[in-house]
C-alpha cells in the first residue's frame, strides 16, 4: 500500500513538471511584453515632455536673443528629457547610437496656429519606434508596439 502511494505521488511531481513547463514559456512572453509596452509608455511620455519643454525654453527667451540661440535652447531642453533613453536631437534628426531613428523639427518664430499675427514656436518630435526599440522585444510581440511615436507641441513667444 505505502509503495503504491510513493508511485501516485512520483506520477503527481511529473504531471506537475509538465504543466509547469506549458505555462511558463506563456507567463515569460507576458511578463516580458508588459516590461516592453511600459519602458515604452515611460519613453512616449518623455518625448511628449521633450516636445515641451522644447517650445516652452525657446517661446520663453527675451526677444532680444537671435533664432538659432532659441533653436539651440528647445534642442537642450529636448536633449534634456531624452537622454535618459540615448536619444538626442541633432540638427533636424533624433539619434540613437549615432543612427538617425526619427525628426526633430523646430520652428522658431512662426505664426501662430488659428492667428497669423502672433509668433509661436512649434516643436515636433518623430520617433520611428518599431525599427529602433529601446529594448529587445519578445518575437512576435513587436506587432502590439506602435509603429511611430509623434508629438508636436506649440508655445507663444513672449512679446
């Protein structure tokens, strides 16, 4: 009796080693997508904040100071929020690793949108993000990630 008992419980273990290895692969996959989609999201909302800040540091310079200076402020701003990722603005490309991954357009000193009497700074951010993750993703995972990730911010000078 007590030998056919220690029998069941080797073919319980067994069972349990079975079914543990069809769940895992499938709790990994999961795990990891959720790691991916969130460092992501963290990402999207940096670059909404570089967007910004970008507009608000060149819309916010006395009008005193030249356009390229205004340029060069929304560019630090933006290289200020990004480079906890290894992205930087450059010129008119955002860059990863010295690879171009996406645009960085900067307006200074342009109409505003809906009254061309007022001058605005306008910032768009392009981040081709399905070709240049910033971390690996999981095989077959990269469909449910966007493709792009794209903000335009506008500010209004001062004066």
């Amino acid at each position: 009796m007590g030998a056919l008992r220690a029998s069941a419980r080797k073919q319980s273990h067994g069972a349990a080693a079975v079914e543990f290895a069809l769940v895992v692969p499938l709790l990994l996959v999961l795990l990891f997508g959720i790691i991916s989609y969130g460092y992501m999201l963290s990402f999207r909302q940096s670059i909404s904040q570089g967007a910004a800040e970008g507009a608000r540091q060149a819309a916010l310079a006395p009008p005193i100071v030249s356009s390229a200076d205004k340029t060069q402020r929304a560019r630090d701003a933006i290289n200020q929020a990004l480079g906890s990722y290894g992205v930087t603005c450059s010129g008119a490309d955002l860059l990863r690793g010295g690879q171009k991954v996406g645009a960085c357009v900067i307006a200074v000193a342009a109409a505003c949108p809906g009254d061309a009497r007022r001058s605005c700074t306008t910032v768009r951010l392009d981040y081709s993000y399905r070709q240049n993750p910033l971390i690996p993703t999981v095989p077959g995972l990269g469909a449910a990630l966007p493709r792009y990730l794209s903000f335009t911010s506008v500010a209004q000078a001062n004066g």
